[in-house]
C-alpha cells in the first residue's frame, strides 16, 4: 500500500510541476516579448529624433529642436523599461541558481548518508 501511495505521491508532483512550469515559461515568453517590442520602440523613438536633429541642423527652428529633445526622452524611458526588466531578470536567475547549487549539495549528502558514506 505505501507503495501506491508514493507513486501517486510522485505523479501529482511531477504533475504539478509541469503545470506550474507550463505557466512560468508563459511568463518568460511574455517578458521577452515585452523586451522586444520595448527594443522596436526605442529604435523607432532613436530614429525620430534623429531625422528631427538633422532637420534641426539644417532649419534652426525650434519645434525640431523640441520634437528632437521629446523623443530621445521617449527613447530613454523605454531603454530604462529594458534596463529594469533586464536587471530583475538576473537577479531572478541568480537566486534560482544559489537554490539550485544548494539543493543539489543537499540531495548529494543525503544520498551518501544512505549508502553509509557519511
């Protein structure tokens, strides 16, 4: 009986593991996807200002100078957007991994204590 029991165990939580799993890589999907659309709006926003800044150069009027000015702060605030998603990425993964060394050095002294290593 306990052996039914800890494969039913096992397979709810392989189960809910990939469930769960199924939901984070959604969750990366969209984040990349975010950084890539926020990537496109920033060159988009960089290639503005700069028609606007040879317009400038070649006018001297100050509404290219103004349109100018505007779109390189657009440009900026989407290029923080990717620096902030970027940042709590790493930072993210590198939490993952300090658990992940730590759970691997855990399952490896458990399985020598088992085998009477330890």
């Amino acid at each position: 009986m306990r052996v039914i029991g800890r494969a039913i165990s096992e397979l709810v939580g392989v189960l809910t593991a990939g469930f769960i799993a199924f939901f984070v890589m959604l969750a990366y999907a969209a984040g990349l996807l975010l950084l890539l659309a926020c990537g496109f709006a920033c060159a988009g926003f960089l290639l503005v200002a700069l028609f606007s800044m040879v317009m400038w150069f070649f006018t001297g009027g100050t509404h290219a100078l103004h349109v100018m000015l505007g779109y390189f702060a657009y440009a900026g605030g989407t290029f923080s957007v990717i620096a902030a998603l970027s940042y709590y990425h790493r930072k993210f993964m590198d939490g993952m991994k300090v658990r992940q060394d730590q759970r691997i050095k855990h399952q490896l002294t458990s399985c020598l204590g088992l085998i009477g290593l330890r």
